[in-house]
C-alpha cells in the first residue's frame, strides 16, 4: 500500500473501473429488486451543494441495498429544462447579435439539441466525481423517444377522460420571457413601493350613511384600475351595508360596477374597501368568481409585455394604450400617469408623514413577485391555458398516504402534504415556449379542439367532426391567421393548426417513475421495479414533482409510484443562512471534492442528514472526516504490515482471546445498529455507528490491544474484522473502501461494491466485552488523571487493586502492562496520603501521588485554573440569559457564546474532578 492516502488517485480509477465493468446494476434476476430513481437534474445545471446531499443520500441507500444482495436500480437521466435551456441558447444568439426569430421553430429546437449534445449534461459527469453509482449505461432524457410516447399518451388519455382541459384562468406571467410559469419559479422579493388611496365615487346621487357620495379603495398597484370591475365590502360592515349591490364609478375609465359583499374584504385593514380587477390579481380573480364574473368576461389591460391594451368594453383612454405598465427608460408608464390623472381629478387622498408634509402615497415594503429568470415582475395575466384536474388525481396519492401504501418520511411532512392537497388548485400545464413537449392538439377556427398522436390523427377527427359537410377535406396549417386564409366551409374545405405551447417541464417529469422503465409498453423492467421502492428528494419539490408523480402514477399504473418518500432538509452555509449567489455564500461541492475528497464529503453529508433538520456547512467537520479516512487507512497499512490480511469468511472466525471475542461481538452490535438506522432512513445514527466503531474501537482500542500480540488467530479476527469496517463503510465512503478491499486482498474479480453485507453470525461474547470495557475505562481514566495533573503520558505509576479485580488483571496483564503502563499492581490497601482515586465501574482503584508531584502546587495551580473557568462560565450564562442580547444580537454571536460557555462548564468539571483525585 502507498504510505499516504490520496483521495484524487483512487476515485478517479475506481468510477472509471465500475462503470467500465457494469457494476452499477448487477444482474440478478433471481434478486428482489430495489428501485430508485433520480430526481433528474436539469440539462444546463451544475452540482450544486443541495445536489451532493440528494445524491449522496440515495447512492448510500443503492450501494446498501447492493450489498444485501438486491438486484438495485438507480435510474438516472436529465430533464429538458424547458425554460432555462431556451434561455441559454437565445443568450447564445445574443452574443452573435441573433434571435430566435429570425429562424423558424424547427431550426431553433434543432439549434437546442446541437446545444445538448455539445455541452449539456456537465452534471452527470460530476455526479460521476460524486461516486453516484446510477445505471449509466440507461441514461434516460425527459424528450427521447420513450419519454416523448409516453407524454404523449399520457395528455390523450387525460384529455379524453375529462382530466385535461382548456381554460381561461390567471397564471404567473413572465412579461419577459413571454410565458406562464409554475409557482416553483416565481421569487418573492421585498421591494420598496407605495400605497395609494383614492375615492371612487358612487353613482346615481347614492351617499353612504355617513353622507360622504364615494367610497376610498386603496392599492398598490395603482394601473391596474383600468381594468377595475367592482369594489368589495366585508358583507358585516357596517359602513358600507346601505351601499352593497349599489352602482360605483372608476373615475378614469369611467366603467359603472357594483359595490360586492365579501369576506375578503378585511374592515380592519384601510378603508375595509377593496378594489377588484380579477384579470389581473389572484384573490380578486376567486372574489370576481364569487361575485358572478365569467373569467372569459374579465377584463385584460396587458399584452404578453405587459403593455397596456384595450379591455372588451373600450373605456380605457387612448393615451394610456401602448404604455408599460411601470416608469422604464425615464419614460412613464401607465402606473404614474394614472395616478397623475387621478391626482388632477381630486380623486388621489395624499399621504401626510410624520411631519405633515404630504405625498402622493404612503411607503411601503411590498412582497414583490419575480421570475427567477426572467428577472421581471411577474403579472397575474388572464389567458387561455391549458389545465389538469389536480383536485381528482389527487384523491387516490391521499388515501395511499393515509392507509400506509406511500410512507412519507419524517411523519412530520404528513400535515403539510394533506394541507396542499386538500386545497389543490387546477395545474397549468401549457408554456409557451418552443423547447419542450409541444401538445399534441390542434384548433379550427371554430374554436372546436382536436388532441391526437400525429397531424393525420387530428385531421381525421376534424373531418369526422365536420362530415356534416360532403366531401368535406382537412387542412394542417401554420396558425389561426393561415387557417382563417384558407377555410372555405360552403366548399368543405376545412384548416387546423397545432397548438404552438408545450407542456410545462414537471409535467414530463412526473412520468418518471415509469416512463424510465418503459412504459407505455408492458417491459420486464417495468414489471420489476414498478413501484419504486424509494424517492429521495427535498422537501422544497414535494407539491411540484413528488405529489405529481404520485398523481400520475397511482391513475395511469394504478399503485403508488414509490413506497417510501424521503425528506430532506436544506445544506445551509456556516451560519445557517440560506445560500444564494446574491450573498456570495453558495459553496462549491466540486472543490470541496477537491480539497477533502468526495468521500469526505459524501461522509459529512450523511451523518448531519437528521431527519427533519438542515444542514449546516462545516470545514472543520469535513477535514475531520479525510482525517478519518486517513486514520482508516493508516489502520490497514499497520495490518498489512504485520501479516493482517483480507478475509475469506463471512462468518465470524473461531476466537478463544478476550480481545477478540470483543471485538467480533463489537462487529455484531454495529451491524445491527446500521440495519436499524436504515430501515429507520436514519442516515446520521448508520454513518455514526459505523464512525464510531471504525475508529474508536477498531483504531484507536483492538489494534492497540493486540500489538506485540498478534498470533494466527488475531491476524484471522483483524483482517475479518477489518473487511466488514470496509462494508459496513462502502456506502458513504466507496472510493477508499474499494482502494482497501482490492488492496488488501488478491479480489479483482470480487470487487467491494458487489460483496455482501456482514453476517457475522455471532452474538456478543459478555465475559469478553465486560472485560476489555473495563481495560478500556481503567486506561481512559488513567490516562485522564496523567493529562489532569500535568503528568508525562509515558509516566509509570503504582496502582492499588480490589482483590476482586485480580482474576481480571491476572487475564489481561499483558494489554495492562503496555496501555497502562503501571509500574506495579498491588492488591493491599494504599498507603495514606495524597491519591488519584479512578472510579472504573463499581471499584475503586488508588494511585498513591506522594513523591510523583508537587501536591501542594499543584492543588494551587489547579484551583486558579478552576476559579477562571467558573467566573467566565458564569459571566457567559448570565449573558445568555438576559433577553435583551438573546434577541438583538446577531445569531452567529450567540451560537458562539453558547458554544463557548459550554467549553468552559465542561473545563470547570474536568479541574473540580481533578482537585477531587487528589483527595
């Protein structure tokens, strides 16, 4: 073995050798199968930390199914990224002052696939570098052949059975990219804004019961009053009771509405009155609903730009036509010159500051929708899209969460899973976008729609549709306005076109449990490993990808698509604040991979993984696990270098020494402990149990206990022991666990990641472990003493024994006389005097100190040492204890106080447990 570890050497052979070799889905059909599929990063995306925990965690749960002898899938594949993948090669064109108009949709989709096959998919090549042992050979892709089959499928299926329709709704609008987008990809930002208030007066020479004869509605979106339709009232307020169901004017437009009665009008917040423009507000679009408006008659003020248009009724003033909605380019937009028009009129009530002076309107910090790409402000916009019945799809992922059939792990989740659920909204499914799954419907100009396969499928509908007249003929076209060219229904001549939208991304990827196995065709895989036994994922995905798939795969394949959904939480930076790149805190895995090794990394992940918590980023713990990686490979050089060699055992060996009967019932107890945790998904307890033993009571205590020992039967235990270390370690550490099996044994044809798990076989042997506990206390405590009173580790002491202890030390003179380093054991009672008195279970064993120290000094040294450390323990408690620091500090200061107030209570109890060895 080389004498140093270095991580970068073997990690790059080993995913190299398992791949090559096809290790990564062993063949076993006789097996039970483990299934796991890969959330699918996007195709433009990098790993990112978040991507290291995901993937870590899953390639722990694969490569510890392998071992269990399972036939373990790991599907992998890429989504298309529809939006952020068309932005890039636009960006491109940019670059080469071009755009995508200038080429007709079938060139710019061919541009994007050139794209991916030059420089997409960087990420799986890093999941590579992560160790993520994914069926490589069966990469799948959200629009390769099999997937685009089964979208498609899957929209005709739904569409026929009434689950997928077209609908005029509000959606978040991206003015920029020109397209609806998902709740997933709107940001919330605090901008700073303005509140306005303004009188609408009310019609017909109505007045309130106060005689005022208007009504004071207040916004912040002030330009969106062009397309006002009503004013609502809290239907209990006694203010407005007299005028409800009475006519209101908007001064601008001079549109003539109602004055509604509904709950959302809150009586406490302003004048409890509420403007109502439902095309362009979420809650106002559910109050116009409630108050009688079709969407298909709610006004729109806004192109896909949000420039201002003409509403159906005309009554928005020419002047404002083609404005944007907000100031740009020192140019006004609608929002200030409506509120300048309403100011002229008398119809603006000015904000009065503290100090009296007036303004236009009251400041205030506004939650701010935005595009995370687009960049821009998002409009609730009222467009035709197109929709799936969430509410029916989501009843049957419910009851299988509720009789067990998908357990959702932590329980915790549960709760917020049936909230969103029960009070699911219709999915928008449609984008307009030119990359993606385009749908498969085409329109005639009669509005009538046709969902079909392929163009002769839809034209052949259209043709039945129209057979009313002879001999009537279908046409495909471009769009709407070639269609209108063309159709001439009195000679029975009939043009369709095809819906330029395509299928928002998730709605691909909740296939993705089944389509990656072949579905729709009945495949052996799919029969295999549907349902998937486990999802991994983070909880900020639960509504927009795992709740979807359950969705789709309970109604398409009638049984739940994994059996257990895992939760994780989020990789925080140091101080537990969010990453972002707007904070410059985001950390780079690859160069963590780089400066620790991607075991390290992969270790740190799972054992902070506790369910239910983030994660927070911590070198210091990161180098301590390559420390551990160091300390383990040390371990197996020592043992090859004294004829430790690899096992050919799966049982425990035949073992007659204490300290080897110990360490195989320390074998047992670990493997039972790791079984417990993942069964339990309890990553951190399985990657601490194994930490634990590897290094504590592997390294650290049975090597030392059998040095200048090591007959035939230890160098059989050791090189046992050690090979399980290395199995029990393959899934969190596979590079250096691999490098160690193949290195320590003549095993290329039996490499680590297709080895079984540890079955020892074996129980713990309770005389053996009762003694060697005992070994291990007596030396920790001596060595404790030795380090409490300033004395050299190598020092010799003489000890006096219980008589009841000589049968054990009798059995373990010779671990006692080299770890322990006494000087003499004697069994006759201490000598009066000065004495460290060592507590090892229930006895009691003395170490006469007169003449080994300078009693007195010593007791001086340490009872100053113990008054600072109790007057700064104590200042730092009353710190935390005052209200007014916990509070307004900032969070990081006081972590660091706790933290250190805690150093210095368990500094005070080490020196008051010194002072009291002294007797």
């Amino acid at each position: 073995m080389e004498k140093t570890f270095d991580p970068a050497a073997i990690e790059a052979k080993w995913a190299q050798t398992w791949e090559s070799r096809g290790l990564f889905r062993p063949a076993r059909p006789d097996a039970q199968p483990f299934t796991i599929v890969n959330p699918p990063p996007n195709v433009t995306g990098a790993l990112h930390i978040g991507h290291a925990l995901d993937n870590t965690l899953q390639d722990v749960l694969v490569r510890y199914e392998r071992l269990r002898g399972k036939d373990a899938l790991w599907v992998v594949g890429m989504d298309h990224a529809g939006i952020a993948t068309q932005m890039v090669v636009e960006r491109q064109l940019e670059e080469r002052q071009d755009k995508r108009t200038n080429y007709t949709r079938d060139e710019f989709v061919e541009k994007v696939w050139q794209w991916k096959a030059e420089s997409g998919g960087q990420i799986t090549r890093q999941l590579r570098r992560l160790g993520c042992s994914m069926d490589w050979a069966n990469e799948r892709f959200t629009m390769d052949d099999g997937l685009n089959r089964a979208v498609a499928k899957v929209f005709i299926d739904l569409h026929r059975q009434g689950l997928i329709y077209r609908d005029k709704r509000l959606v978040n609008w991206d003015p920029k990219l020109k397209t609806a987008i998902s709740d997933l990809e709107v940001e919330t930002h605090e901008v700073q804004g303005g509140f306005w208030h303004f009188k609408y007066p009310l019609a017909d020479g109505v007045t309130l019961d106060d005689g005022r004869d208007h009504i004071v509605v207040a916004t912040t979106r002030p330009e969106t009053m062009l397309a006002d339709m009503a004013v609502a009232v809290h239907p209990d307020d006694p203010r407005y009771r007299s005028v409800i169901g009475k006519d209101i004017l908007q001064p601008i437009t001079g549109r003539r509405f109602k004055v509604v009665a509904d709950e959302h009008a809150d009586p406490e917040l302003g004048s409890g009155a509420v403007k109502i423009t439902p095309g362009h507000d979420f809650n106002d679009f559910e109050v116009g609903k409630r108050a009688g408006f079709k969407p298909g008659d709610m006004l729109n003020m806004f192109d896909a730009e949000a420039n201002v248009v003409q509403t159906a009724d005309g009554l928005i003033p020419e002047e404002y036509l083609g404005l944007h909605r907000f100031r740009r380019d020192s140019v006004d937009g609608a929002r200030e010159l409506v509120v300048r028009r309403m100011k002229e009129a008398g119809f603006l009530i000015p904000h009065v500051n503290k100090d009296g002076g007036e303004h236009d309107a009251e400041p205030r910090t506004i939650q701010t929708p935005f595009g995370d790409r687009g960049g821009v402000v998002i409009e609730p916009w009222l467009t035709d899209q197109w929709y799936v019945d969430a509410e029916t799809l989501a009843q049957p992922p419910m009851q299988a969460v509720r009789d067990g059939r998908i357990n959702i792990v932590p329980k915790t989740w549960e709760k917020t899973f049936f909230n969103w659920m029960e009070n699911i909204q219709p999915w928008c499914v449609s984008r307009q976008l030119w990359w993606g799954h385009r749908i498969p419907a085409w329109f005639d100009d009669d509005g009538n729609i046709f969902v079909a396969e392929t163009e002769e499928e839809a034209a052949s509908l259209a043709a039945q549709h129209h057979g009313r007249v002879a001999g009537a003929s279908v046409l495909i076209v471009d769009d709407e306005e070639a269609a209108i060219a063309v159709t001439n229904k009195e000679e029975g001549i009939f043009a369709i076109w095809r819906d330029p939208d395509v299928l928002d991304t998730w709605f691909s990827s909740a296939l993705w449990p089944f389509a990656t196995l072949g579905w729709p065709d009945d495949t052996e895989m799919l029969r295999r490993h549907y349902p998937n036994d486990v999802l991994v994922s983070g909880f900020d995905i639960l509504f927009f990808w795992d709740a979807r798939m359950a969705m789709q795969g309970m109604h398409f394949l009638n049984e739940v698509p994994w059996k257990t959904l895992y939760l994780h939480g989020l990789v925080r930076a140091p101080d537990g604040a969010k990453m972002s790149k707007s904070k410059g805190n985001v950390v780079d895995p690859l160069g963590l991979i780089d400066q620790y090794g991607a075991d390290a990394l992969r270790f740190f992940m799972a054992a902070m993984e506790s369910q239910g918590r983030d994660i927070k980023m911590d070198d210091a713990r990161l180098a301590g696990y390559r420390n551990f990686a160091t300390k383990l490979w040390n371990a197996a050089r020592f043992c090859e270098a004294n004829g430790i060699a690899a096992s050919t055992s799966l049982e425990a060996p035949a073992a007659s020494l204490p300290v080897n009967r110990w360490i195989i019932g320390e074998v047992a107890d670990t493997v039972a402990e790791m079984e417990r945790a993942f069964a339990a998904y309890r990553f951190d307890d399985a990657a601490n149990a194994i930490y634990s033993f590897a290094w504590d009571r592997f390294c650290d205590w049975y090597l030392e206990l059998i040095k200048g020992a090591i007959d035939d039967e230890t160098k059989t235990v050791a090189g046992w022991v050690l090979d399980q270390i290395l199995v029990m370690l393959h899934p969190f550490m596979p590079f250096i666990t691999e490098e160690l099996w193949t290195g320590l044994g003549d095993r290329e044809a039996y490499p680590l990641i297709t080895a079984k798990w540890p079955e020892p076989k074996a129980e713990r042997d309770a005389e053996a472990s009762a003694d060697i506990d005992w070994l291990i206390r007596l030396v920790g405590e001596l060595r404790g003493a030795k380090a409490e009173l300033g004395l050299p580790p190598g020092v010799r002491l003489t000890a006096h024994f219980p008589a009841s202890l000589k049968g054990r030390t009798d059995k373990l003179a010779a671990q006692l006389d080299r770890l322990a380093r006494l000087e003499a054991i004697r069994f006759d009672p201490a000598p009066a005097g000065a004495s460290a008195q060592l507590v090892v279970g229930d006895e009691t064993i003395t170490v006469p100190l007169e003449g080994v120290i300078d009693i007195a000094a010593e007791r001086d040294r340490l009872s100053k040492a113990l008054a600072a450390a109790t007057k700064e323990r104590d200042s730092l408690a009353a710190r935390l204890a005052n209200p007014a620091f916990v509070e307004r500090a900032k969070p990081e200061a006081v972590d660091k106080a706790r933290a250190d107030h805690d150093a210095k209570a368990a500094e005070a109890d080490r020196l008051t447990a010194a002072l009291a060895r002294l007797g």
